[in-house]
C-alpha cells in the first residue's frame, strides 16, 4: 500500500453525507386559454422564484401551448392531504388561492381565492364552500403573495413553430409522410402494370 493510502482515515459504518445544493421545490400549474383556471403540470426544483419560472417555461411551457405559469413554493402549500400539514398559525388576514383536485389522480385545479388569517382556517372555509366531500378528493390553499406568475404577453410558447412537439402536430406529419410513402408505393405498382402491359 502506498503511503498516501496510509494517510487516509480509515470510516466505519454508515457515511454521513451532508445535503447538497440549494435547490427548494415548486409546483407548476399552466393556464392554457384566459379564463380558464390553471392547472397542475408538475414539479420542478430551484433556486429562487425568478429561477423557477424560467424553468418552467422550458419544460413545461413547451409541453402545451399556454398563456400562463404559476410557480408555487411547496413549503408554502397547505392541504388536507397528509404530506402538506395545514399550519394553525394566527396571523393578518390575506389572500390564499384554493386548489381543488377531483379524484385520487387528477391533478389539482385553481378554484377560487379566499381571505383567511392562517392556512387552517383557510382550508376550514375551502371545506365550506366545497361542501360535499363526495365531490372532491383534496384541497389545497395557498397563500396568494407566494405564487410567482407569468405576466400578461410574456414568452412562454415559442414563436417559432413547434408543434411537431404536439400530439395533433407530430400525427399531421406522419401522415403526411405516410401519404407521401403510399402514393409513392402505388406509382411505383401502376409503373410495373404498365410495363407489363407495355411488353
């Protein structure tokens, strides 16, 4: 063994690795028309708000033509799902933005905006209002002044054509390619009978 290998402190049992990066999650909701709500699109990890959204127009804003992006830090979310805790902190009184998700699955949906002092008794008011528990799997509230969004005539789908990263658009162009390749099939088969024909 080499020297330099005995200089190395020899660990036993389980590494201790402290957390890396500074990264928070965000979850993304896309709004596709205007008035219409947004909608879940998924999560994502960054640094602050600003770096959120820019990351969410790259990946999410390209997956679909929208108009707007909400980024929203998942510390501030509060549900009645056990993985978001409702805090019953008492505070002023402001805005918080609800999140309605329909069944076990779906993604969850903007609904309306309510004033509450803290995220339990927001919560407490988003029961009231969505008041058959039958017609709605979780709710979600979120304070309004955390959400970081888009603004009205902001870059998010690209200006050039894209939308070969669509369903509709990469099927448009299958097709035609697959029209394309069976005209040119069928030139080629009328080419062989006429020959046939010919001779």
């Amino acid at each position: 063994m080499s020297r330099l290998r005995e200089e190395v402190e020899v660990v036993s049992g389980d590494l201790e690795t402290p957390p890396e990066g500074d990264l928070a999650p965000y979850v993304i909701f896309t709004q596709l028309k205007p008035g219409q709500p947004f909608l879940y699109a998924g999560y994502l990890d960054a640094a602050d708000d600003d770096m959120a959204l820019i990351f969410a127009r790259e990946r999410y804003g390209q997956d679909q033509e929208c108009i707007g992006i909400w980024a929203i830090p998942v510390e501030t979310v509060a549900g009645t799902d056990s993985i978001h805790p409702a805090s019953h902190d008492v505070g002023g009184m402001q805005a918080y933005q609800v999140f309605v998700q329909a069944r076990r699955g779906a993604g969850h949906v903007s609904a309306e905006t309510l004033e509450a002092r803290s995220p339990a008794e927001a919560i407490e008011k988003a029961k009231e209002i969505h008041r058959d528990p039958k017609k709605y799997y979780t709710l979600w509230v979120v304070p309004q002044r955390t959400i970081a969004a888009t603004s009205t005539g902001d870059l998010i789908w690209r200006f050039s054509d894209q939308s070969y990263r669509l369903a509709r658009g990469y099927s448009k162009e299958v097709r035609e390619k697959w029209t394309r390749f069976r005209d040119e099939s069928d030139l080629r088969e009328y080419e062989k009978e006429d020959l046939k024909e010919s001779f």
